[in-house]
C-alpha cells in the first residue's frame, strides 16, 4: 500500500483576504489614500477650532469659508491640470487680478450690461493663458520661469490700466450681486461656479481622451509623442483653459468686492493654488492628481485660514503656515516615490 499524502485545507487568513479587509481596500482604493489623510486632517481642523470657538461651526461660518475658498478653488482646479501636465502656472493670481479690472472696467466705462464686462474678461484671460502656452512651447522656456515673468507682467498690466487702484463700481447692477451675494438653494452662487467648474473638469479628466492624453504627457512626455499625441497643442490648451477659469475668479472678484481689483484679493492666491494641489495629492513632476484631492486640501486650507483668523491669529502666522503645509506635501511625494534629494546619496 502506498502512502498518501493527505493535505489540510488552506487556511482562509493566510490564502484569501477576509471579506472585511477586502471591504476596507476597496474603500481605500476608491477614496484614494492621500484623501483619507486629508478627510482626517480637516476633521482635526474642524473640531480644534470648533471646541475653542462655538460660532466655528455654525451653517453661516461654513458658508463663509466656502465663499472665501471659491477663488483659490478655482485656480487649485486648474493648477491641477497645468501639473498634470507636467508643468506649472504662477501667473494665475496676476491673471484673476487683470480680469477683475477689466471687467469692471469695461461695464463702468461702456454703460452697457454686466455680460459685456464679463466676456471682455474672459477674452482677456483666454489671452493671457495662450500667451504663456505659447511662449512655454515656441519660446522653449520652462514653465516656472516663464509663468513667474506672467505673475509679474499681469499684475503690471492690471496696475497699469487702473492706475493702482480699484475701479468702478459694479453692485448696481442684478448680475453681478447675483454672482456675488446671490444664493441658489441656500448656498452662494460663488460655491455653485466652483461645484459646476470642479465636476466639468473632473469629467474632462476622468472620462475622455483628452484627460488620458494630459496624464500620458506629464507620465511620459516621450511615450506620449511617440503616441501621436501632440504634445504641443494640449499644453497651450492647457494653459488656455488655465486662463479662462482664473478670469472666471477674477469675475467673482469683482462682483464680491464691488469693484475691480488690481491687486487686493488676488495676490497669492498662485501660492495657495499651487499648495492645495500639492497637498491634494499632485505629483509636481506630472502624471498623477485628480481634482477631488485638490478640493478637499482647498477645503482644508480655507477652515484652518477661518479658524485662524477667528482665533485672532496673525495673517503673518498664517502665511508660514501655508509655506510650511507646501514644503509638507513635497515633502510626502518625495518619500513616496523615493526620489533622490539633492545633496544626497541614492
């Protein structure tokens, strides 16, 4: 008789996941990791705050962190697809900046309706956006550098044609105290823009080819040439689109404030864009983001600014502590992909 060999049963844990813990993945997997720190991190936020003022999370608070993050929303949107694309764009607080006093400045001085303020300021941005496009594809000059000459050069044209100073006057008019103090099912208009403009983009990403094809060239720039991907007309669209939603913020600008700003409202929000990218999960080297992680960290940085500034907290204060949030995120992405630092042995 020969022996046989008799084989126990492969044992559930070690051989196949538990349903729980497949469960946990795929919630993992969905959510995404770096949002799961971000939806922990805004908690923290929420509650600190919350405990040490109790008007902090009231409904009208909310609001107002939501007003006053829909600017820096719109501009971290498309800061993500810039890096997407494996580039960068500076300028983006200067260009809000131009579009603001134009808008104001062309329906104070025609007298016509809001819509003629409006479309001159879109114009100008689509402008402003193909410009850096161009001057990145054609000029050959890197992305960073040619954008910081843009956030320099639009905050000069915009200090130029208003001589330094707000212009206009735009609260008499329906359409621009809608857009600004206007609400639609309880929540200002202002959040509706950055709700429509944060989903179009996320589609834009997600579901078609373009999206495919702006990950494909910042993944692999020469993968996606070899693709047959024209590498250079989806930057300078790019970098248009970039244009076009920082007029829309500048637009919104105007109509909050009631006037044009050249300067005032505008200035840094390159800075908070680019940090709300970065902690939305944005590889600055290109190929990787998504618009949920931006707006989520776009979230965060507007609760932690309220709650800093309802504390008494110094704006000084809050400035180190963007610079240090950006300088964090880096920081992550850096660990994560196990990229060399400069300085040091591989």
């Amino acid at each position: 008789m020969t022996d046989t060999a008799v084989t126990s049963p492969p044992d559930r844990t070690e051989s196949s996941p538990a349903p729980a813990a497949t469960g946990r993945r795929f919630r993992l997997a969905a959510v995404g990791g770096q949002n799961i720190s971000l939806i922990g991190a805004l908690v923290i936020v929420l509650a600190l705050f919350g405990s040490l003022n109790e008007n902090y999370l009231s409904w009208s608070n909310m609001q107002v962190i939501g007003e006053a993050a829909t600017l820096v929303g719109l501009l971290a949107i498309v800061q993500t697809v810039v890096i997407i694309c494996g580039a960068l764009d500076i300028s983006v607080g200067s260009q809000a900046g131009l579009a603001s006093v134009v808008s104001a400045m062309v329906f104070t001085s025609t007298g016509s309706s809001a819509w003629t303020g409006i479309a001159a300021a879109l114009g100008i941005g689509v402008l402003a956006g193909v410009l850096n496009g161009v001057i990145i594809v054609y000029g050959r000059v890197n992305p960073t550098i040619a954008t910081l000459a843009g956030l320099a050069a639009y905050k000069g044209v915009a200090q130029l044609v208003s001589d330094g100073r707000a212009q206009g006057y735009v609260l008499n008019d329906s359409v621009f105290v809608f857009l600004g103090r206007g609400k639609i099912a309880g929540l200002p208009v202002m959040i509706w823009v950055l709700a429509v403009v944060a989903l179009s983009v996320h589609v834009l990403l997600t579901y078609t080819d373009i999206g495919r094809n702006l990950y494909a060239i910042g993944g692999n720039d020469t993968a996606a040439r070899l693709a047959g991907i024209s590498i250079n007309k989806y930057l300078i669209a790019a970098y248009a689109l970039c244009g076009t939603v920082a007029a829309v913020a500048g637009i919104l600008l105007t109509a909050r404030t009631g006037s044009g700003q050249p300067v005032s409202g505008s200035e840094g929000l390159e800075l908070k864009a680019i940090t709300a990218a970065a902690l939305g999960g944005c590889a600055l080297k290109g190929g990787k983001g998504g618009i949920g992680g931006t707006l989520l960290a776009v979230v965060l940085l507007g609760a932690l600014e309220n709650g800093l500034t309802v504390q008494g907290i110094n704006t000084f204060w809050q400035n180190i502590a963007q610079g240090a949030l950006l300088v964090i995120a880096v920081v992550i992405q850096q660990r994560r992909t196990k990229e060399r630092r400069i300085g040091l042995p591989t």
